[in-house]
C-alpha cells in the first residue's frame, strides 16, 4: 500500500475553474500538443498549475508522485498493456477497489478498462505526465512498452530517432531478425533513455541470469531497471546495434569498436561502441557524446576566480607547456576544449592530435590518431610543426618520443597543451623525467600543471541543511573558517535526481604555476613532496582544500569530495 499526497497548490490562490467552452478547447490542446501547450495558450505559469486547474474543473486531485512509494505487489494481476496504452499506473489497492493515476485527464476509458480487466471499483488521481512515464520506466523498466508490443508481434515504428548514414544490411537470419520494427524500437528507447537522463555510459552486460544495463550518470553507474522478457531478445539486440555500428554481426569471438551517429529529439549524438566477447556472450560498452549538451567555456567547468584568471593567463603565453592531469573520466578533454574555444581567433592557427577525437570544434584543425598506419601521437606532432602552428593540442603524452616532441615544440616558440596521467601537479615533472626527458628541459619549458577531478553536485530541489560538529567532519576540514556558523548540504534524494541526491558534475583544481624556486628543484630531480611545498607556500591551492570551498558553498557533499581525494 502507498501513501497518497495531495500536489501543494503552486501559488496561494486557489486554482482557476475553466469553463465548458474553456474545457472543450483545453481537450483539444491537450490531445494534440500535450499539456505543455495548455499552460502556454491560457497563461499559467507551470505545467503544474495548468493540471491544477483541469483537476479542479473536473472534480479531480493531483497527486504528487515524486513522494510516493508504490508496492510492487499492486502490479500482480494488473494488466500491464493497459499501462502503457493509457500511461496509467495503480497506486494504490483494497479487496474492492484499486486507485489509478493518470496523465490524461481527458480519457474516460481508462478506468472503464481497468475496472472490466480487474473487477475493481476505480477512483482515479490525475499527475503531470512526465512524472507518471518515470513511475511506469521505474517499475517496469526501459523499454517495456515496446517489449509488450514485441510480445505480441505488434509492429510500430519509432521517429525518436534518426540514424544518420546508411545503413548496409546482412541476408542472413541474425540480420532479419535485428531489422524487426520492434526490436529497433527497444534499441531506441535504451539509447534515448540514456540520453533523457544525461548518461555518459551505457553498459549492456551478459550474465549467466540474463542481460543487465546500466547507465553511468554524473560519473556514478546505476542500474537500469529492464523487464525480464528482454532477455529473450538479447541476441537481435546486440545484432541491431552492431548494425549500427556498422560492424560484423557474425563475429562474436574478437573485440570490435564502432560509432553510431544519431538524431535523438532533435539533438546530434555520437555514440562510441565498443563490444568484447564474455564468458555468457557479449558484453557492450557505449560511450555517449551530446554535442548539444557540452558548451566547453572556463567559467563554467567549476574554476574558483583566482585559479581561472591565472590559468587564463597561462594558456594566452606565448610559447610554453601546459598540462592538464588528472585520472581517466576527469573532465581533462573538457578543460582544454575549453581553453581553445577561449584563445581562438582568426589571428592563430590551432591544430590537435587526438585518440579519439570526441568532439568537432569550429575553427580547429582536428587530426584523428591512426595506430594500425603508424599515425602516433609523436608522427603527428612532427608532422604537425610543418603547418604553421600558433597552438598545438597533443591528446595525451604517454612516452618519451611524444614528450619529447612536445618540449621541442614549445622551445621552437609553439604553445604546447597536453594531458598527463598523475595523481596531483607537483609529480608531473617526475613523471616526465621518467620518461626520459632532462630535467631541465621540463623545468625550463612546463609552464603550468592544473590537475583536477569532477564531484557530483546536489540535487537543488532536495540538499538537505545541516550544522556538522566537529566529529562529523574530516580532520582536515576547516569547518569555522570556511562555515563560519553557517550550514552546509548533503545529499537526500528525490525522484528529480532518481533518488541519489545529486544532479551534474563540476570540477575541483589544483593549479600550479612554475616559478623560479620551483623551476631550480625540477632541473634538480627533486621529489614530488618538495615541488608540492614549495607551490603550496607561493598560493597553490590544493585538490582538497578546492573540494572543501566546493562544500561550504553549498555545491558538493563531502563524501563527494572525500570519494575523490586523498588527506594530504
């Protein structure tokens, strides 16, 4: 059983009542163009104010499902095809009655349905749409509509989505079957799904149970709830998007990579694939890059003021190294996309190298990396000098020959960024004389290193408040200094952030910036300790102590900044 709440009135008048006539045009708004369209034409201020005043009119009550907790048990016995041909769902039931809540006002035959299929009396609730299709996807899981319809050979085409390209298609009985109008529905809905939710991942796993998907959401993965039927279809789906992929759909022994682009709602989307055989079949990795999404600018990845005025510096010298360090998933691609969408002009030529590349930038000449022809990173970078450069962006400096090329580009009066795998800034120039390169070289050419990690931020809509004492807090946390009597947040969860309390990422930095004293250590060999001091004491502010302000400003929780850094 679940406990019904009653939606609070949007403002403090009570709602407006519509009349017949106002009604009959609201119907025909709302069957066509969906209830959007209703709050447009008549004024209301929210969506939620426009169903308040359909409710109202026609003696109905508005329930807010975002708190409420449905028993599973309801749904035996409950005929799931009226669910999705209605977007209905039962909340609540008794020996006699059942109580529906529906997302069209409008249709009558959805409680003469329910009551004929169950032999119920039915009371039915009215919810705004977009929170009754997340209860019916919480419960019954992505795709379910569609594997309903597969059920029962239904076939009904999708306009969600748009593949872009042509397809080429097998004559074989695995490329039939993946080309059903159904089963490329259930693809789609696992592909828009993820992008909805804002997705950078979709894992697609065989286990000995069955198929498993989970979506990797603001760097944390969660499971996808999905309808066990799917398991049935399993293999027309791995078919469908090697299709897709334009990959070999008979080959199931060796790993293949691919990329999908799309259309989703209106929104170019490149999807990277990349499938491995397992010990129960094939397990599938995509890789989501929402161009609409991204808008690569430094004053929105997270920087404090002080660290983004004096990396805007670093990155407009003239010649010179910077990296950008940090562990895979960071947002370190999106930092120096960033900073060339800052420093590009029609008066400098910028070129990159990278593997892959992720996103097309205008103005920017790309060079995608080809290992099987010889195209490395450091072919490219020689390569690269002959065309003029004023910038030179290198993907990653992972060995000597690339590192070296980098340092030789920047002391011939190129301005050099690249990315670094190292735990903080200060063990960037050991890492690089491990490599090879003399340490004066690095001393004399690295002009700055910014590492950085992402933290979830709170949810806005439920971050509770909350006076810590000292005991609840780190050692190193300077509660009165940075709280001073003021509370800070944690994470609760609402339906708004699918119950993890937190919604997007932003970044936290370590911004160090090669001065004399440091340079003279580096040139030394010194140790990682030692640079580290010697940038703490000229200002650097470390990983931690940028996590902490994160915190006191109501940003992050700190367990999110406990989860990705380390007490110094």
């Amino acid at each position: 059983m679940s406990t019904i709440l009653k939606r609070p009135l949007a403002h403090r008048d009570a709602p407006r009542r519509l009349t017949a006539e106002e009604l009959d045009h609201v119907q025909r708004l709302f069957t066509t163009d969906g209830l959007s369209a209703v709050t447009s034409e008549f004024g209301f201020s929210t969506d939620l104010q426009a169903l308040q005043s359909i409710a109202h009119s026609l003696g109905m009550t508005v329930v807010d499902l975002s708190k409420i907790t449905v028993d599973r048990s309801i749904l035996e016995g409950f005929p799931v095809r009226l669910i999705h041909r209605h977007a209905i769902f039962p909340i609540d039931r008794s020996s006699s009655s059942i109580r529906i809540v529906v997302s069209n006002p409008f249709d009558v035959q959805a409680a003469d349905a329910v009551s004929a299929a169950t032999g119920l009396f039915v009371m039915t609730d009215l919810a705004l749409p977009h929170e009754v299709a997340m209860l019916i996807k919480t419960h019954l899981g992505v795709g379910a509509q569609t594997l309903d319809g597969l059920m029962a050979q239904a076939a009904e085409n999708s306009d969600d989505i748009e593949i872009l390209g042509d397809l080429s298609f097998e004559e074989s009985e695995a490329a039939a079957m993946a080309q059903q109008a159904s089963v490329v529905r259930l693809v789609n809905d696992i592909l828009t799904e993820a992008v909805t939710n804002r997705a950078s991942d979709i894992h697609m796993e065989s286990q000995a149970s069955g198929m498993k998907i989970r979506y990797r959401i603001d760097g944390v993965l969660q499971n996808q709830p999905v309808p066990p039927e799917l398991n049935r279809f399993q293999a027309a789906i791995l078919s469908r998007l090697k299709i897709m992929a334009r990959l070999n759909i008979a080959e199931k022994r060796v790993p293949q990579d691919g990329r999908i682009k799309l259309r989703v709602q209106g929104r170019e989307v490149d999807i990277r694939v990349s499938i491995i055989p397992m010990l129960h079949g094939e397990g599938v990795v995509m890789r989501v890059l929402d161009k609409d999404a991204m808008k690569f600018s430094l004053s929105g990845v997270g920087m404090e003021d002080d660290t983004c005025s004096r990396f805007r510096e670093l990155i407009r010298l003239p010649h010179g190294i910077v990296l950008v360090t940090g562990p895979t998933g960071s947002g370190k691609t999106t930092t120096l996309y960033s900073s060339l969408a800052e420093i590009k002009s029609e008066r400098n030529k910028i070129i990159t190298t990278e593997d892959p590349i992720e996103y097309q930038l205008e103005g920017i000449n790309q060079i995608q990396v080809n290992h099987k022809v010889g195209l490395t990173f450091a072919a490219c970078l020689r390569s690269i000098l002959r065309h003029d450069p004023d910038v030179v962006l290198v993907g990653e400096i992972r060995d000597f020959e690339t590192a070296e090329n980098a340092v030789q580009a920047s002391l011939t009066g190129h301005m050099v960024f690249s990315t670094l795998h190292t735990n903080d800034a200060a063990g960037s120039f050991m890492r690089l004389a491990d490599m090879g390169v003399e340490p004066f070289l690095i001393s004399s050419t690295l002009e700055g290193i910014m590492a950085q990690r992402l933290v979830r931020t709170l949810c806005k809509h439920c971050r509770e408040a909350y006076m810590p004492s000292e005991e609840e807090v780190p050692a190193d946390f300077p509660l009165e200094d940075y709280t001073a009597g003021q509370p800070i947040y944690r994470a609760k969860g609402c339906r708004q952030c699918r119950g993890t309390g937190y919604s997007g990422r932003l970044g936290i930095y370590e911004l160090l910036v090669t001065n004399d004293e440091i340079r003279v250590l580096a040139s030394e060999r010194r140790g990682t300790n030692e640079i580290r001091k010697a940038a703490i004491a000229s200002g650097m502010r470390t990983l931690r102590q940028d996590g902490w302000l994160k915190v006191a400003r109501g940003l992050t929780s700190i367990e999110e900044v406990l989860r990705v850094t380390k007490a110094e």
